[in-house]
C-alpha cells in the first residue's frame, strides 16, 4: 500500500524547486531554486548567459560583475531565479535573481530571502510583469514550506519598487504605511545582513548605515555602481505617498538605498493571490500551488505508507536499506 501510493507523488519529491508556468500569453515563466547546486555546467551556463542576455538590454557589458553575474557556483548555490522567456524562442526578456542569506535571529539560525535584482528588456517594458518578477517566487518558497511565514529583504532606491514590497508583504519597515513599525527582530536581522551580506546587493564595506531609518548610505560603492538612479528618472509609484517617501529619505546625489525588511505569511499571500495576480492567471498559479501544498503536506504521508524505503527511524519491510 505504502508503496503504490507513494508512485503517485513521485514527480514532485524533488529537493530544490525547477518549476516552469505559462504566466502570460506566449510567455513562460521558469523559477529555479539552487542553481549551482541543481544544474550541470552546461545549464548553468545557458542560465548564466540568459540573465547576461536581459542585463545586456539595460545597461553597459560588463557594467554588472557582483552576485549571479559573476557565474561561481558557489554563489548560484545561494540564488533562486525567476526568467521569464518568450515562449516560441526562448529569448530571455525578464529576470527576478532571489538570494538566501543565513542570520541570526534571538540567538538562533535563520535565513532571509532577499528579494534581489530585477531587469526587464526595455523592448518589453509595461507588459505587466511586475506580479511575477516581485512576488511569485516568494510565493512558490512559502507553500513550499508549508505556509510557514519567511522574512524577506530588500534594497532599492526606486519608489515604485518601495510601494509595492510595502504593500504586498506584511510587517515592511521602513515605509510609509501607518502601520509600518520597527521591530527589535527588524533590527536583528538587518545588522547581520549588513554585517555578513553586503555583497548579495553590491554594496561596498564604506557604505554607511543608519539603523533608525534603515537607510544605506553611499550604497554604489561595491559593484552595483551601474544601478544607482536620479530621483527623476527612479520609476515612480502610482501612489504619491512612496515617492514623496524616498524623495525625503533617500540623498539621490550620494547615492542612497533603503533597506526593508517584511515577511511573507498568510495574510500577505492573499493579499498577493487577489490584488496584484491578473485574474487570467489566476486558475494556472492556483493549480500550481496546490501541487506544491501537496508536495509539502501530503508527499510525507505517502512516504511513510511506502515500507520499502527507510523514512526517519523507520527501516525496510525486507531487505537492507545500504
């Protein structure tokens, strides 16, 4: 019995997460979790040159040298990506690189997942792909984990980028929301990220940090020099509240990001699912989601009924387990 219903869920037993969706018409959408660790060289190198392919649309070659740009191994092993391609030709049009940072929260191990660089081909720009690029992939780790809640990161100047992490996750500091407090685990978290990460985001170890207002100073100091903006042409949100944020927090001329810290948990996911999701899309993501919902919650049971394996403590019906 253990063994004929385990067969069923096979598919889906896979460590880290190679998941490809159609998110758009004519448009594929790929998340890989773990690069470096999951795909042969070949792959990533393909992988490696697509992201080089979208970043080469948006800024001068070789401009961009820091994180997955720089092609180690090592580093892709800490990523997720979310590329999205055209689905006919495969061509790279929009990136989303995710990166793992392990901290230290009360004295215990944890991660933040930082929600990383994003580059869209300005051939393709509006075509509405910010719901993919800025909240999918949290989205795929936190059914994944079984809904458990995740603390995200984020680095940005640009107020558009600012109002929708404020918006789409829960617990967002620094913003202008009324609700937007900070948290001794706020701070926790940010020291270590400041402390042992700062290359994740491309900033240099002279770059200040003002732990009130969790603003980077001189930020374009440590291979990000390419990204930093004028406030004038930062992409401004639809609500004027995040641009006249920035505009007060941030010195543009310096050189200044802000650093937010939130989580992705249950409230935020709805909020997520009903808000920012094209409702076209909508069914395509939901059945994805349940497959991965299953995966985490019922693949083990099914693991447990199969009595040829070991699971746990637990040791094969007949035969050896080496």
């Amino acid at each position: 019995m253990r063994s004929h219903a385990a067969f069923w869920l096979k598919a889906f037993s896979q460590e880290n997460i190679d998941l490809t969706l159609r998110t758009h018409a004519g448009l594929v959408t790929r998340i890989v979790e773990s690069p470096g660790k999951s795909l042969s060289e070949p792959e990533l190198a393909e992988l490696v040159t697509q992201l080089r392919t979208v970043a080469g649309k948006t800024l001068p070659a070789g401009s961009l040298t820091y994180g997955i740009f720089s092609g180690e191994r090592e580093r892709l092993s800490r990523a997720i990506v979310t590329l999205i391609s055209e689905e006919a030709t495969g061509h790279p049009i929009a990136f989303n690189a995710l990166s793992v940072m392990p901290v230290e929260l009360d004295g215990e191990p944890a991660e933040v997942t930082h929600l990383g660089l994003v580059m869209v081909d300005p051939d393709v720009q509006g075509q509405g792909l910010s719901w993919v690029l800025y909240g999918l992939t949290t989205l795929v780790l936190f059914l994944r984990d079984g809904l458990r809640p995740r603390w995200i990161s984020n680095v940005t100047q640009v107020p558009a980028v600012c109002g929708m992490v404020s918006e789409t996750f829960s617990d967002v500091f620094p913003s202008p929301l009324p609700s937007a407090r900070q948290s001794f685990a706020h701070l926790q978290l940010a020291r270590g990220i400041m402390r042992r990460h700062r290359s994740v985001f491309g900033v240099g170890e002279e770059a200040g940090f003002d732990e009130t207002r969790f603003v980077i100073t001189d930020a374009y100091t440590g291979g990000s020099d390419a990204l930093k903006k004028s406030f004038d042409i930062a992409p401004k949100h639809r609500d004027e509240k995040y641009n006249e944020f920035c505009a007060r927090e941030l010195d543009y001329a310096r050189g200044d990001d802000l650093l937010q810290i939130g989580r992705v948990d249950l409230a935020g996911a709805r909020r997520y699912l009903f808000s920012e999701v094209p409702s076209g899309s909508l069914p395509g993501l939901l059945a994805a989601s349940a497959i991965l919902a299953l995966q985490r919650l019922v693949l083990p049971v099914f693991h447990w009924m199969d009595d040829s394996r070991a699971f746990g403590i637990l040791r094969p019906r007949h035969g050896s387990d080496r």
